[in-house]
C-alpha cells in the first residue's frame, strides 16, 4: 500500500544536480509512551506530513505501533491483528495483512458492485526472498527494489528518530539531513572507529 504513497517523489531532485535542487521538507511528530535510548518505546503514534508527489497533493500520514487508530476510521469493518488503513476523501482501503496481498474497500456498502480489484498486470512473484537471491546474481529485479523500499526505510527510521527528540522534526530528503534539530540530526549518523570507514 505504501507504493501507491510514491515516495519516490520525495527522494528525486528537480534540478540536474541534488545540491542545487530546492529542498524537500518532511515534517514528522511523535508522541510515545516513553523515550528509550537503546530500543522503541512501549507504544507510539506518529504523523508525517508528506509534500505533494508529481500530481498528488500533500498528505498527512499517521502510522501507529501498539496504539490503534479510533475505530471510526475502520467504517464499522472489524479491525485486525495487524494493518494498513489509508484514508481517503472517497473511501478506505484497508489491508489485515503484512504483505498486503488482501485488501477491503470501505465503507463496503460503496464499493459492492467492485468484486476484484483491477486487472492483473503484474508478473506472478516467486517470493520476495527468492526475488531478492535472483536479483542479487543479476538475474532480473525485485518488485520493491531499492527505491521503493530506500525511502520507506528512511521514513520509518525517521520515525523512530523522532521517539527520541521532543517536537516535530524537518527532514531535508535530498540531502539526508534533519533541519530543525542539530541533536537529531546527530542522531542519523555516527562517526565510525578509525579502519572501519564506509
């Protein structure tokens, strides 16, 4: 569900070379139930406002780790154990699954006359690990490859950046760097013992 958020966007330049590109702003917030150096805190609730991407318009998106979102946003559909809500001005779509392969439409009364979803185009994966080895030995790519999957990470880790530090965070994606905050920014790199440069 997170492709269709194209955050991709986010992470291209619009000048020829990133440094002279304006910058791409990522705001994010979190409010957890306690702050932990070494790990994740007990709970967390975090809201990121994204910048439009190509034609679509700005969002905000809220993700949740043991909290849950109110149960209104569900439509009267029952929650599941694990899940992927995204919330639109037309409708819901909510996914119960990690992998995200079954989804419903809410509310479901409004979707009815939609059995399937639409066409299938894409190729019949052999599994994402699988995908991963074969891509690895230069036989064809994964799915989500890196840069799907680059900036989920990055987001994500910047979420968890964001438990550590009190008030909202600036990101700069173009140039990797936390604007409002110098102690978080220290935050996304360390400096690394003498032989063991990257």
């Amino acid at each position: 569900m997170f492709r269709a958020l194209r955050l991709v966007e986010l992470w291209r330049p619009s000048a020829s070379r990133a440094d002279e590109a304006k910058p791409v702003v990522i705001r994010v917030e979190a409010k957890r139930s306690e702050v932990d150096q070494e790990g994740y805190p007990g709970s967390m609730t975090a809201v990121i406002d994204l910048p439009a991407r190509g034609e679509l318009p700005p969002l905000k998106l809220h993700v949740y780790a043991k909290d849950k979102p109110s149960e209104d946003l569900l439509l009267g559909h029952a929650r599941g154990g694990w899940g992927d809500l995204l919330v639109g001005t037309k409708g819901s779509i909510y996914s119960d699954c990690p992998w995200n392969t079954r989804f419903v439409l809410l509310p479901k009364e409004k979707f009815q006359s939609i059995k399937a979803g639409p066409p299938e185009t894409l190729p019949v994966s052999v599994g994402h690990h699988r995908e991963w080895v074969e891509a690895c030995k230069g036989n064809g790519q994964t799915f989500s490859g890196f840069e799907i999957g680059g900036p989920l990470t990055e987001l994500m880790q910047l979420i968890n950046v964001a438990t550590l530090i009190e008030g909202p965070l600036e990101y700069d994606t173009l140039r990797g760097r936390i604007l409002n905050s110098g102690q978080a920014d220290k935050l996304l790199h360390r400096e690394y013992r003498r032989g063991w440069l990257l």
